[in-house]
C-alpha cells in the first residue's frame, strides 16, 4: 500500500516505461565503448535512481513530496534525454557530463545488465 496507491501510481508508468527502454538500449548496444557506453551507464544510473522506493514512500508519507515528484520527474527526463541522445548518436558530453558529477552513484555499474 505504501508504494501503489493513488498518490503515486502514476509514477509507476515511468517506471515501467523507463524500464523497458533500458533493455532496449542494453540488447541494441551490447558492446558499446567510448561515450556512448558512458552514456548507457548513466541512463542506468538513472533509472536505479529512478526506481528508489523513497520516492514513493515519502510520497505516501506526504513528507516533502514536492521534492519526491521532482526526483521522479528529472530522473525521467535525464534518462528520455539520454535515451534519445544514445539511439541518434547525438550524445550531448557536456550534459553527460553533468549527469556523471552530479549523481555519481554506482561507479562500476555496467548497463548490460539489462540485457
């Protein structure tokens, strides 16, 4: 009940949706180098970041929930970002970046574990 409810199911859609994009990524990149496996981690990072059940709990909770639907709400632009960055080879290293200093979580993740 905590994490679905009508409070914050529709987080739930991202969830999903970003989910299933990551293992997209992974199978059409297997063996990516360079910046674009850079920026396949960080879409990882992402969405783990994304998937944290505190988003959800303090929303439930209704303890800071502006800043709950905030963190739902970049962790699932960045990823869209990059996501549509990766499939059109456009990757922005400026924003990547970015991305990597600021949430610089899981320094060994590998993307293809969604594969």
């Amino acid at each position: 009940e905590v994490w679905l409810n009508q409070s914050n199911d529709y987080a739930h859609r991202h969830l999903h949706n970003t989910g299933d994009k990551m293992c997209e990524l992974a199978s059409l990149y297997p063996n990516a180098k360079g910046t674009k496996k850079r920026a396949l981690n960080q879409a990882a990072r992402e969405l783990l970041l994304l998937q944290s059940s505190d988003w959800l709990f303090i929303i439930t909770n209704g303890t800071m929930t502006d800043y709950a639907h905030k963190r739902i709400k970049d962790h699932t632009g960045r990823f869209n970002k990059l996501y549509e960055q990766i499939k059109t080879d456009t990757i922005d290293l400026t924003f990547l970046k970015e991305l990597e200093k600021k949430d610089c979580v899981f320094p060994d993740i590998d993307y293809r574990i969604y594969s």
